[in-house]
C-alpha cells in the first residue's frame, strides 16, 4: 500500500494518520450514541482544535531545528492577561480600536518573550529545555501579577467575535464562497504543480494521482463548510424566523491563516530552508557560513507570537482574562506536534501534519469528555498516544533509512 501511495504521489505516513482519525472518529461516535458526530459538536470541536493547532504550527518549526519550548501554555496565559488588562483597566474594553490596540500589544509582548528565551538560547548556549522549563514558570508568575490573581471581565463586544462564540462566525454565504474558492485554489496548485515539474522535466505523479489528491481535499473541504453550516445559530431564530447555520468560525479562518503563511515560509523562503538545514545538521549549517543564532532567535519569538494568537482566541471565548488558562497545552501542542510527524531528532515535520495531530488529540479529549471519562484518566491516556507515537516514529525513521 506505501508504495502504491508513494507512486501515486501521497504521503503514507500522512495517510495513514488520517485513517488513524477516521478509525477514533467512528469509535468516538459509536461511544457517545452519535453526539461526537452532530454539527454542534464538530463546531465546538474545530474551535477547540484551533488552539492547540495555532501553537502546533510553531512548535514543528522548533523540533524541526532540533529546539522545544516548554513554556508555550504559560506564555499563552500571561499574554492572555496582559491582553485583558490593556482592555478591562487601562484603555476601557469599550473604547474605540482598544481591542484591535491590545491585540497588536499582545503579540508584541508574545514576541517579546520569545525573544527572551531565544537570546538565552542562541547566544548564550543555554539548552532549550532548561530555559523553557524556566519560562514554564516564570511567564506563569507573571500571569497571575498582572491583575494579583484576579480574573479581568467583561471584554470588548467585538473582540468577543474571535472565540468563535455569539457571533463568531462568517454564516453560510460567506462559508459557501471560502469553500468553493478553496476548491479553486487546490486545483490552481495542482495544475500548476504539474505544469511546473513538466517546465523543468522533473519526475511526474501519475495524473490520476494529482486529480484524486484534489478531489480528495475539496470534497473533505466542502463537507467541512457543509457540517459547519448544517448547525444552527441560535441566536438566528430569536424573532420567529428559521434559524441560520452558523458556518465556519472565525478561530478556523484564524488557524488557515496561520497555517497557509507558515507552509509558504517552510517551502518558499530562506527561512524555511534554514530551519530545515539547521535541523538536518547542525554543525553543517553553522560551518557553512549560516546564520544559525538569529534563526534560533526568530522561531522562538514566532513561537510567542502564535502562543498570543491561542490566547485572543481563548480570552474572547471565555469573554475574560485568568492566569490559569493554558494549563497542560504544553503536552497537547508537543504531542499534536509529534503525532503529526515532526521528528524529535530534528529536519522533519510538516505544517498539515502538525494540524491533523492537533485534531486528533482534540478529538480524543473531547470524546472522552462526552463520554464520561476523568481527568485524570484522559491525561493517562494522551500520554501513552504521545509515547506510541515517537515509537512509531523511530520505526518508521529506521524503516525509511533501509
């Protein structure tokens, strides 16, 4: 089967990650009688999953280059708390442009702390574990001094819309129109793709394999907007008319954003290529003239910027700031990260792999929740699926060097 995919021109480890989750999905929904699979369920499913995904996305560009942040949760919470202190004590959550102010503010002070952590890293030799394990911390303390513990409430009305709650969502025209232009957009590629490699007679997939491969992501893409819609909004029916589906949310359109310009910096910038190479070898990238430590430097501050973006999203769906938001995602994001195929050795990983892990964790966690299951015991549970999947990984490495 691997080397009918391969010849087809599909990722078989990405394959079969995807038959991973289908495989939990119809035991989840077996489980639950079929709640895991309603469209309010699956809605509340890909706002949760966005948070983990944001930060995951981040974190394959640290294990790509051999690095690891430990403290992503803990920034997420002190970013979070700044970002509502900005709105609730200092401009007014009313005031006109406050939540747009304390967004840009939040991801700066994001950078900022990446930015620490990187300096201690890059250019003073420090292990990322260490000073991570220490910003875990830190940031941590310092998310509960920014308003001595105390939960800051209500936030701005609009700034509410990027949870993904009331109103947090583009409704079914707009749904519609973004699926049917992504449709477009994967088929673009795809033609161009081809066209490329047959410009510069590079080897060719099978056209029936690029022509599957696209009909394969626009029909999971139109069922995707077709389930969002298929919930209703219930907000939409309060005057007496039939309420509305309430479509894709902002938090996914959020999480596409992030995903899209990090897959064009991996693939089509300098960057990208550095990190890579970086990963690759290290001592080769750094003997070859590279500039190693700024890199170090940019992809933790990336990684704090996106740990903000987690939070605008958790803050505005909570509608408050609290110190203790962010709790355990560092185990959620590395593993979303792991299962996703980012290698823990370094030069391998994969910005849709890192989503689909994201979601794969997430829907394990929010079965389990439907159905009962402890803390405690999902906690558990999720640790053996992280210990299983770097022990796949290491077979499957080791399978792939032969």
């Amino acid at each position: 089967m691997q080397t009918w995919l391969e010849k087809a021109g599909f990722d078989a480890r990405f394959i079969s990650l995807l038959l991973a989750l289908a495989l939990i999905w119809v035991a989840l929904a077996l489980g639950t009688d079929g709640i895991f699979v309603s469209p309010r369920n699956l809605y509340n499913l890909s706002i949760q999953t966005c948070v983990t995904a944001i930060m995951a996305c981040g974190m394959v560009y640290l294990i790509v280059a051999r690095q690891i942040d430990l403290s992503v949760g803990s920034q997420m919470a002190c970013t979070g708390m700044f970002i509502a202190f900005i709105q609730t004590e200092w401009l007014g959550a009313e005031a006109p442009g406050a939540w747009l102010v304390s967004i840009g503010m939040g991801m700066g002070a994001g950078m900022l702390l990446g930015a620490f952590q990187g300096w201690w890293i890059a250019y003073r030799g420090v292990p990322a574990f260490v000073v991570t394990l220490a910003g875990y911390l830190m940031f941590r303390g310092a998310a509960f001094l920014v308003a001595d513990g105390q939960t800051l409430a209500p936030l701005s009305s609009s700034y509410q819309r990027l949870g993904g709650g009331m109103q947090g969502s583009i409704g079914p025209v707009w749904s519609w129109a973004l699926g049917l232009l992504g449709c477009a957009g994967v088929i673009a590629q795809a033609v161009y793709a081809r066209r490329s490699r047959a410009r510069y007679k590079a080897a060719m997939t099978p056209w029936w394999g690029d022509a599957l491969k696209a009909v394969t992501i626009c029909t999971a893409l139109l069922g995707f907007v077709a389930v969002m819609c298929a919930y209703p909004d219930p907000a939409s029916g309060i005057d007496g008319g039939a309420p509305v589906g309430k479509g894709i949310a902002v938090p996914v359109l959020i999480l596409v954003a992030v995903a899209l310009s990090l897959t064009i910096v991996a693939q089509r910038t300098r960057l990208g290529r550095y990190v890579f190479a970086y990963g690759g070898n290290p001592e080769a990238a750094t003997l070859s003239g590279l500039p190693t430590q700024r890199v170090l430097m940019i992809i933790f501050m990336l990684m704090g910027a996106l740990a903000a973006v987690a939070a605008v999203i958790t803050t505005s769906r909570l509608n408050s700031g609290t110190h203790s938001i962010g709790q355990m995602a560092e185990l959620y994001v590395i593993a979303a990260t792991v299962i996703g195929g980012s290698a823990l050795a370094g030069g391998v990983g994969s910005i849709p792999g890192a989503i689909v892990g994201a979601l794969l964790i997430q829907s394990l966690d929010n079965g389990m929740v439907l159905m009962d299951v402890s803390s405690a015991k999902r906690q558990i549970f999720i640790g053996l699926i992280l210990i299983g999947a770097v022990w796949f990984d290491g077979i499957y490495t080791r399978r792939q060097s032969k």
